[in-house]
C-alpha cells in the first residue's frame, strides 16, 4: 500500500512543483518544468505498486494522481495523466517481461522508455512545445540513476522477496 500512496504523492508533487517553480534547471545547461525530479521517481514508484499491488493498482494511482492534481492545475493534471497512462502502458511491455529474470534492472530501461514517452506526451499537452524535452530526460534520468542503489540495498525488503 505504501508505494501505491508514494506513486499518488509524486504525481501530485510533479504537477504542484511545476505550477510553483516553473522551469527549473537539471544540469548541463538544460531546463525542465520543476516537477521533472518528482515524475522521475514516479517510475520507479509506478514499477513497485506494479510488482506488489497488480498492474490494476497503477492506473488508479496514475488515475487518482492526476485527479488530485487538477486541484493545483486543471491543464497539468490533463496532461501528466494522459503521459503516465501512455507510458504504463509502454511500461507494461518493458518491465513487465525483465521484471522475471533480474526486477531491479528493469526498471531501468522501463523507466527511460516512460521518461522519453511521458516527457513528448506531457510537454506537448501541457505546453504545446517540446523546448524542454532533452531536459526533461535529463532530470528524469539523474532520478533513475540515484534510485537504483538505494533499490538494489533494499530490495528484498521492497518487494518482499529475494529479487537476484
């Protein structure tokens, strides 16, 4: 139950952080909406609600995320909600598949694949431009990238299973 509240959370972090911050900048000299980092650890969340709740659970959250972001803002929580229902479903084909043979390591591709799917869907609904998609990649990646050792030092009791 804890990741499908933490997946809800980022959701609404991602789109309350880009109607308070704006554009924020994710290094190299890129920039991308402030709630960048928080849709990054989203995948990760997203992939967890997956391996202990069901694929059904993750399109409540996305669902419920996204209804609880139209209270910051109506047009960020259309957008945010159609990406990440597009990209669990790109999700759906990528780390459902890997999760069997090694789960930590796929949610690495899985989240690259979401970042760039999510990142198109998102920038052009919600902005109607896509100026910020390297950066988008690039904070949501910088997230992945940090994520993964905290998950692997943990992941038996994440997913509570041995997970080799």
């Amino acid at each position: 139950m804890i990741w499908v509240v933490l997946y809800v959370a980022t959701i609404f972090a991602a789109n309350w952080t880009i109607a308070a911050f704006g554009v924020v900048p994710v290094g190299f000299g890129l920039m991308a909406p402030a709630g960048v980092y928080f849709a990054g650890l989203a995948f990760t969340f997203r992939d967890l609600t997956q391996e202990k709740l069901g694929r059904r659970a993750v399109v409540v959250a996305i669902l419920l995320g996204a209804a609880l972001s139209a209270l910051v803002s109506p047009q960020f929580a259309l957008a945010s909600g159609v990406a990440f229902l597009f990209s669990e479903l790109a999700d759906f084909g990528v780390y459902t598949p890997l999760r069997k043979r090694f789960w930590l390591w796929a949610m690495i591709p899985s989240n690259l694949v979401g970042t760039v799917l999510d990142s198109v869907i998102f920038l052009a609904l919600a902005f109607g431009s896509l100026e910020f998609l390297v950066g988008q990649v690039v904070g949501k990646t910088w997230v992945t990238l940090l994520a993964v050792p905290f998950f692997w030092a943990f992941r038996s009791r994440l997913i509570g299973r041995e997970a080799a």
